[in-house]
C-alpha cells in the first residue's frame, strides 16, 4: 500500500480543509470503490432486469448465485492471499521484480486448477435440477472470480489508483448492459453478462500488471518454494475469510432460517439484508483505517525500524518506538470513533433508510447489532494490519481461528435461542477476537524492543 499512502501524505501535507477532506475521500475510493461499485453493479442488474420483465424468481436466482460465488472464490482465494503477498513483498525488496509476473502465471495456474475442480464437484452436488447452462455460467464464474482476487493484489502497487475505480466502473457497466441484453435467455443470461464483465475486469488488470513487472520468463512457481513462504499465512487468509461467511452460511443452510433457491443453493432473507446494508456502512471506517495505517503508522514503522538498522542511539530508539505505539493507538481510536459515530446515525436514521428503500421495519433490532457487530470488525482488521506490520503471524493467525471458532459456535447458540438474538452470534465472536487482539497487540509491543534486537541478532 506504499503507493496510496504516498499519495495521501502529498494531500495531507497541504494543511487545509479541503485537502484534509481530498485524502480521506481519495481513502475512501480507493478502499471501498471497487467494493461498493461491485455490490451496486449486481443490484443493478436484478433491478432493471425486473423492469424488463425478467421473473421475480430468476432475479433472486441470480443474487443468491452472485452471492454464492463471491462468497467461496473469496474463501479459496484467501489460500494464496496473505502468502502470496508476503512473497511478492520480498522479492520486491530484494529487487527481483523479474520474478514476479512469472510467479504470478503460477499462482494464476494453480488457482484456475484448484477452482475449476471445486466447481465441478459443487455443480454436481450443490446444482441437482439445474440446467447445465446454469452449471457452466457458474463454473465459468467461479474460475474468474477466484483468479480476479489475487490479480487485485497488485492494485496497491499501482500509482494510478483512479484508474483502478475507472476500470471497476467499466466492467460492472459492461456487466450490467450485457445483461440486460441477455435477459430473455433467462438466469443463464444473466450469469454470462456477469461473466463477460468480471473478465474484463481480469484482463484489464492483468494488462496493467504485465506493464507494471516485465519477465521474460512465462510462468514459475518459486512462490511453492519452502523457504521463502510462511505456511502460518496461507491459513491467516482461508480462516479469516472462512471467519466472515461463517454466520451468513450457517443461515443459509438452517431450515428455520433460510429457503431453497436453486438446487442446493439456499438464502436465509430474515439475515441477508440487514448484514448487506451493515456492511455498507464501513465505507468511512475503511477511509479512516486506509488514511491512518498507510500515512502515520507506515512512516512510524519506518523511522523505528529505520533506527536499528542504522545502529542509531537507543534513547531515538525507544523514542521512535514510542511515537509508533502511540500512532497504532490512535489510529484505532479514530477508527472506533468515526465508526462509533457512523452506527449513532444508523441508529437515528435507520427506519427511514428501510421505508426509501422498501424493507420492513422488523428487520431493525437486526440492522442495529450487525451494524455494531461490523464496525468491530472494522476494528479487527486495524489490529491485524499492525500485526501484519510487525510479523507476527502466529498471532494472526490465532485470531482467525479465534473469530472462525467463535463465530460458528455462537451463530448456533443464536439460532437456539430464537429470533431475538439473530445476530448477536457474529457480534460475540467479532467482539472477543478484538478484545483477545488489543491484550496480544499491547503485549506486543511492550515486547518490541526485546524481539527485534533479537532477531537482529541471528
């Protein structure tokens, strides 16, 4: 993320309000844009597909399909995420950019093998009764989908990130016009609009990747090799995204909360809408946690780790390590207050956003603690962003497992106990992971002196 913290800090530095309100927007693009443009692309599709006499049916077909696919290619691609990116990040300090792009055809490969025969078995078990146009449009959409995810790795790389929103914003436009057109082929013609722009999305980034890091070797998997991965990643990245679905599938596929959709293919409509709108509302966290980790934090842990590698004097030591645990604490505080503040006027306003957008407003009790329960999660993501910071994958890795555990216990429990506490499962288990997160990033740091010369020292 050294590109868009670069950037940012060239706003900041400007001291203005119209400056100070450029990065924190820039932040919020950049952060949540590909997101937001995504979620309102597909939305977009089921709506006009609506107004262009498409079945209510094959609409909902089509959202829980979408939902589904996103859902499992972010958990398999969460396998390659966090490791892949640690690689990358290596070879790029070591100057091997030349290994790179090859490296990325690799993990391209073995992403494309892993999902295609993860499709097919699911379009054989999960799909009974569907046409088999459906079950190729969802292969196909699978495979794209899990060898997009690891292609945006490289976003934070790139200088030009308005381009990168630019580009989101053509392929869900070419998605939503293809379509349309498509529509009188039924759900079938949906998921191929869907597809033709997910694969523009694919190819235009890999276009700008090949740019990025020339080769002029095809295709190598070093990323395999032993001693330059840490395995603790690879399951940092499938347990925490497993984490994050772990509720939503649990009311899927409960029969007191959830309905058939498509063969085997289940929404739970009690828990969808309330988690989606929550999670909307993190797109001014996501600026704050974006401003903050990329600006003041990245130049911290710089200057600090600048300072041993230097053999600067110990007191400008345990000063620079001073101001950067005094920086990873504020930030998460600013954090906890835009979002603290972002939940009160959900809280104020939440009725009427559910009578403008035609939602019940039974559906508010839910609303209230999925936003609560999101915004701590935002939280989450900041404590694990400094401890990604200081490797310290073991603890990492803890709280995934930690927040995957928790979740699915709770989210039963939940389910038990009616109606009334739906919810309150993926807030519980949020809410410990952050708790348990800030005793072990406190005792982290605390320790940080002692680490750090030790491992200067081997």
């Amino acid at each position: 993320m050294a590109g868009i913290g670069f950037e940012l800090r060239k706003l900041l530095r400007k001291d203005s309000f119209i400056n100070l309100l450029g990065a924190y927007g820039l932040a919020g693009v950049i952060s949540s844009g590909p997101w937001v443009l995504s979620v309102l692309g597909v939305m977009l599709i089921g709506v006009f597909s609506v107004s262009l006499s498409a079945t209510q049916g094959e609409v909902v077909q089509f959202l829980v399909s979408v939902t589904y696919l996103m859902a499992l290619s972010l958990i398999v691609s969460g396998l390659f995420q966090h490791v892949f990116t640690r690689w990358v990040a290596d070879r790029l300090y070591e100057g091997a950019r030349s290994l790179i792009l090859p490296n990325l055809m690799g993990l391209l490969w073995v992403t494309t093998g892993l999902s295609f025969v993860l499709a097919l078995a699911a379009a054989v078990w999960l799909m009974p009764g569907t046409s088999t146009g459906y079950r190729m449009m969802m292969l196909a959409n699978f495979v794209v989908l899990c060898n997009l995810w690891p292609v945006t790795i490289f976003l934070s790389s790139m200088k030009s990130y308005r381009r990168i929103v630019v580009i989101f914003a053509i392929g869900y436009l070419i998605a939503i016009v293809a379509a349309l057109q498509l529509w009188p082929f039924g759900l079938e013609g949906l998921l191929f609009g869907l597809l033709l722009g997910h694969g523009f999305l694919f190819f235009a980034f890999f276009y700008t990747i090949i740019r990025q890091y020339p080769s002029d070797t095809l295709i190598r998997f070093d990323f395999f090799n032993r001693a330059q991965v840490f395995p603790a990643l690879i399951f940092t990245g499938l347990f925490y995204n497993a984490a994050v679905w772990a509720d939503k599938f649990i009311f899927w596929f409960s029969p007191s909360t959830s309905e058939s959709i498509v063969g085997e293919l289940r929404a739970s409509v009690i828990y969808d809408i309330p988690i989606f709108l929550a999670y909307l509302s993190i797109v001014p966290g996501m600026a704050v946690f974006l401003v903050r980790m990329e600006t003041d934090f990245a130049e911290a842990y710089d200057r600090f780790y600048n300072a041993v590698r230097d053999g600067d004097t110990l007191e400008r030591i345990n000063r620079f390590r001073d101001d950067m645990v005094l920086v990873a604490r504020n930030g998460i505080y600013e954090i906890f207050k835009v979002q603290g503040l972002t939940i009160i006027l959900i809280f104020m306003w939440a009725g009427e956003i559910l009578d403008a957008l035609g939602i019940s407003r039974l559906y508010l009790p839910l609303l209230y603690i999925d936003s609560v329960a999101v915004g701590i999660q935002l939280i989450l993501l900041a404590i694990q962003n400094v401890l990604f910071y200081l490797d310290s994958r073991g603890i990492n890795l803890t709280l995934c497992i930690l927040f995957f555990a928790g979740n699915i216990l709770f989210t039963f429990l939940s389910i038990q106990l009616g109606a009334s506490f739906y919810g309150y499962g993926f807030a519980a288990a949020v809410l410990i992971s952050v708790v348990v997160g800030l005793a072990l990033l406190s005792r982290k740091l605390n320790q940080l002196e002692y680490e750090t010369f030790m491992l200067q020292g081997r």
